[in-house]
C-alpha cells in the first residue's frame, strides 16, 4: 500500500453525530493540516432525472453513492496528490459543474453513512470510528437539520425516515460498527467523544500499529455484516 496521510473513518446512522465529530478532530489534529472528506459529496449525480423522479429514489443504501469515485480519490490522496473533490447540492439532488480542489495534509478525515461498509475503502483507512446513538434521537435531529438546511416538510423528512432511513440503517449502516477500531456514543459531549478518539489515535501512533496491510488481512470479507473481525474499544 502506499505511503500517505493519516486517514480515519467516522461512520455512524444518520445524525448520529459523526459530522461534529469529524469536525472536531480536524480541530484537535489541525498541526497535521487536515483535511475532512464528506461522503456527501459523493452521491450519484441524479441530473438526468426530472425533479419528481430524484425525489422518489432511495439515498440510504450504498449504490446511491459513487464509492469508486471515492476509492480513486482517496487513493490519489494516498498517494500524496490533490483531488478535485464533486460538489453535490442536496436540495436539487445534482452534482455541480463545478469541482473543488483540495490538497491532502499529513492527515484526512472520511466522514459519512458508509464510511466503513466498502472493504476497499476500509483498508485505506488508518483507523475505523462508528458513532452511535438511539433512533428517536436521530429522528429528532434530522427533522431539524432537514427543515432547517433542506427546506423539507415534517411530513416528507418522517415518511423517507421510516419508509428509506431507518430500514437501510438496520440493513447496512449498524452492521458496519463491527469494522471499528473505536465506537463512541452521540450522546456525549463532543469533547469527551473526540478526546477517546485521540488518545485511541495517539496510543496506535506511538504503539506503531497503524499498519494498512494487516488491515488487509484482518478484513477478508467484503459483507459487512458477517463477522466481527476487531477487539474494538466501546466507549
């Protein structure tokens, strides 16, 4: 594998709180010039559809996302070189013409639904954190983050979240949490959250353990859900 940044996953349901987690690392890491890779950024551009047709497709399974793109990506990075990062507009469901370029630091952050389902992403990846928190808290969370930033009905955010969110969560996200070398709970505060992370990373840092090629060898299944495969920390 190639040498590069340190990249870290943080994987978790939606709301759960794996974005200000992501967030906060970048702060505590920000002497390594971090960068944090949005998964969101990589949904399929769903432009040749009409708006009607975008509405009615199903955004929590992996297909909706363009984890290739991403793979390619994340290997450039590990490579040392920049990418050209899509720009996704959520309320259109289309990816802009526009990209953004963005240079790898000593560290990156990769934070989103599917952070830890693809095998082969997984294994570029330093090391693994799943967040999670009970359903109705995300439910509640993501009734204010929709109607706030998506401009989004209660009624339309409750019915995708019960017809689409919730059974693609129990299907594909959950399952993934075997995948972590770190899990945390949403409920605490961000600072103690991040603070295990850290001292996780720190502890793997000075132990010399972060070795992407037994990351190889301990993940020889590509289902997420077969096995657990780490002696994770559960925090």
């Amino acid at each position: 594998m190639p040498a590069g940044p340190l990249i870290i996953g943080v994987a978790g349901p939606s709301c759960s709180g794996k974005s200000e987690i992501a967030r906060c690392l970048i702060k505590e890491l920000s002497g390594m010039n971090p960068v944090l890779l949005a998964l969101d950024s990589y949904y399929h551009d769903l432009s040749p559809l009409d708006p009607a047709e975008r509405e009615k497709r199903n955004f929590d399974v992996p297909g909706a996302l363009d984890h290739e793109l991403l793979k390619e990506q994340l290997l450039t990075f590990a490579n040392g070189n920049a990418i050209e990062k899509p720009v996704y507009d959520f309320a259109t469901h289309k990816r802009s013409q526009q990209s953004e370029r963005i240079v790898p630091g000593e560290t990156v952050v990769v934070e989103g639904l599917f952070a830890l389902y693809w095998e082969e992403i997984r294994d570029l990846f330093h090391t693994c954190v799943f967040v999670t928190l009970h359903d109705h808290i995300c439910l509640s969370r993501r009734i204010a983050r929709d109607t706030k930033e998506r401009g989004r009905s209660h009624e339309s955010i409750l019915a995708q979240y019960t017809e689409t969110v919730r059974p693609m969560n129990e299907k594909y996200i959950l399952p993934t949490k075997t995948f972590a070398d770190i899990v945390v709970n949403g409920e605490n505060l961000l600072e103690q959250s991040t603070a295990l992370i850290m001292a996780h990373i720190s502890s793997a840092i000075n132990h010399n353990s972060y070795n992407r090629q037994s990351k190889i060898i301990n993940h020889q299944s590509s289902n997420p859900g077969i096995k657990d495969g780490k002696n994770r920390n559960i925090l």
